[in-house]
C-alpha cells in the first residue's frame, strides 16, 4: 500500500497547525505587551482621566492596527483546508469496507478457537488466555498453556541470569536437541562460566569447565579454548581482549535461540501462526479489494472461485513452502497436478501435459517452450 501521499498529507497538516500555534503565540505576546504598557502609563500616577482617555484611545488603535482577529481567521483558514483535505486521502486511500474481499468459506469454529487460545498463551499472555477458553467454552483449547507457560517461566530466569532453569530443560530434552545439532546446551554453560569467572573468580570458573566442558571438547574446542584464556583476566574480564564475552547482546540472543529451539520441541512455529496469517492477510488485501472492484457484480463468481485470477505477492517472511506453476495453464502444482519433468528439460502440470497429449502417452506433441518432440510417457515426476 502506498502511504507516501498519506505522510505527505499529514506533514501538511502538521506544519499547517505549527505554522498557526506559532502566529497566535506571536499576537497573543503583542496583545499582552500592548496591555502591559497601557496599565504602567495608568498606573504610573501621573495621569489624570483625560490622559486615561487618551491613553485608551491609542491602545484601542495599536490593538485596531494588530488586527488579530484578520489574522488568525486568515491563518485558521489555511488549517482548515488541510484537515479538510486530509480525511478525503485517508478515505480513499484506506477502503474501511474490507468486507467485500469476504468469501463464504467453510469455517471451523473449532479450530479458530484453539488457534486463538495458543496465540494468547504462545505471547505470554496467560490471563486473557484462561478468559478466552473459558467463554469459549472449549477447556481443549487450552492444552498449549502448560509448555509456554514453562518456555516463558525459563525466559523470565534468563532476564534475572538465572540459567539453572535453562539448563534443567536443556539436560532433560538432551537427546532430542542432539538429533536437531542444536549445542544450545553449550551455549548456556558457556554464559553461566563467563558469569562465574566474573563474580566468583577463576577457581570456581576452571571446576565449572572441568565439569561441563569435556562432553563438547572434541566438537568446540575451538571456543573453549576461547573461554579458558579469559582465566587469565578473572575479575577484570571487563577490560581483556575478551570483554565482548559480557555484551548483554549474548542474553538476548540465546533467549532467542531458546525460544526456537523450545518451540521446536513441542512442534510448533517460532512466529504465531495467527499473527502470520493477519500480517499475510493485510499485505494482501489491497490486490483482493481491486480484485473485487473489478468483478463488481459477478459477485457469484468470485464467491465459487478455488483460484484467484491475479497472483498476491507476499514478502518472503510470509513464503514457507516453495511453488510451481504452471507455465501453460497458470495453475498451482498440487498433489493431484504435481509438475512433471519433460524430455527437452522443461517443466509443466500433469493436466497441461495430459491436455497437450490429447491423453495418449505415446503421441507426441511440441514443448511449447522449444522445438522439441514429447511424449507424456516419457515425462518423470518431480517431487512435490
């Protein structure tokens, strides 16, 4: 969506409004100026009421000549016709009825519900989560409560340099973050060295090493040996070559990893599948809302389509799996209409090549990307 014209708009605005506060601030000291000398001349004791008159008079004149009301009604009519304006781009650049892009599809309340309830509890937000199965009235729901709310219970120890909770996960879920390669395990007994050599001193650090650090010699040596040149500047790591080891940036990373790899272990996604999905949705609203204005009533139509017409182009984060279409047809591969590979090298859909071949593997029909002669039967399936 473009939004240039939007800020543009607002800038307006915004110096427009900075523009008339500055003005009025100006006359508004002018007036006050103005008043403040007329009552010294009065007060001053010397005038009588005919130079009380007279002095009036002339404030009455210098007020006249200020002419703050033209002024301000002058500047105050700018303002007004950029708030006037700007409502207009915001409407047209923002169709509030977002409903028309609605398909009546099929809708599981069931697992919208569950699907809610995990994003909740997935955020941390335990709360809202509990209220919502409850009005929901499906306590399912809430089976993704109990492992989030341990991931978030390690998170909040790790925040403290707590790392005990961290590593009691890690050496109970030890086989399984061996078989993903995960050495987060390290990673964390590598942090708690760098906090016990910094608080404890270098003896406490080495019985720490000793106790921990042998199972990865043969694969990290190169980091431990790192991490047993930093006994060397026990006490004063902050000012060694290796000062970098106690940057806050480690913690936050490896809560990072954490979160990954926890996520990973109860098999599910790192990002929340329902705020992917609302960020894909926004990205592609604006091409379905055109889409929409154009088939302005052929409204059945769009309601029946299983295809859209015009391709929605989504940033990569939002891209998981990989897509073939169809170059002939402009269908998406499927299982029933997986890509097939031809002779020539190149790749179409299964129905593309059935409708080519007239249905019969053994005639030939041309590539239409190359001179060459095909036979369905000779084209080999590739893996989807």
């Amino acid at each position: 969506m473009e939004l240039s014209n939007i800020k543009d708009a607002f800038d307006r605005v915004t110096k427009k409004q900075i523009s008339l506060s500055s003005k009025f601030q100006e006359i508004i000291e002018q007036i006050g100026q103005e008043i403040e000398q007329t009552l010294s001349r009065i007060q001053s004791g010397h005038a009588s009421a005919s130079d009380c008159k007279l002095i009036l008079g002339e404030v009455k004149a210098k007020l006249k000549e200020i002419a703050p009301l033209n002024q301000m009604e002058g500047t105050q009519k700018e303002l007004n016709i950029a708030l006037s304006k700007y409502p207009k781009i915001l409407e047209k650049s923002f169709n509030p009825d977002i409903s028309k892009a609605y398909r009546n599809v099929d809708f599981d309340i069931h697992t919208a519900n569950q699907i809610i309830a995990s994003h909740f509890y997935r955020e941390g937000q335990f709360d809202i989560g509990d209220f919502f199965v409850h009005e929901s009235g499906k306590p399912e729901a809430a089976a993704d409560k109990s492992p989030f709310l341990e991931m978030y219970q390690i998170l909040e120890a790790m925040e403290s340099h707590n790392l005990e909770p961290a590593l009691n996960w890690a050496s109970t879920n030890k086989e399984q973050l061996i078989r993903s390669g995960s050495d987060i395990e390290l990673k964390f007994h590598h942090l708690r060295f760098v906090e016990i050599l910094q608080n404890n001193g270098s003896d406490e650090a080495l019985k720490y090493a000793r106790t921990f650090f042998a199972p990865y010699a043969s694969s990290h040596m190169a980091e431990i040996q790192k991490l047993m040149a930093c006994l060397v500047w026990a006490g004063s790591l902050d000012s060694s070559p290796y000062s970098e080891l106690l940057s806050p940036v480690h913690w936050d990373k490896l809560a990072e990893e954490f979160t990954r790899q926890f996520c990973n272990l109860i098999e599910q996604s790192y990002e929340s599948p329902l705020s992917v999905t609302i960020a894909a949705g926004v990205q592609g609203l604006p091409t379905l809302l055109k889409l929409v204005n154009v088939m302005t009533g052929k409204m059945h139509e769009w309601q029946s389509m299983k295809q859209l017409p015009v391709p929605v182009d989504l940033d990569g984060e939002f891209q998981f799996h990989s897509m073939f279409v169809c170059p002939v047809s402009r269908d998406i591969a499927s299982e029933e209409n997986s890509p097939m590979l031809m002779s020539c090298g190149h790749v179409l859909c299964k129905q593309s090549i059935t409708k080519l071949s007239k249905n019969n593997s053994t005639r030939p029909f041309k590539c239409p990307y190359c001179p060459s002669l095909v036979e369905a039967g000779q084209c080999r399936q590739l893996c989807f």
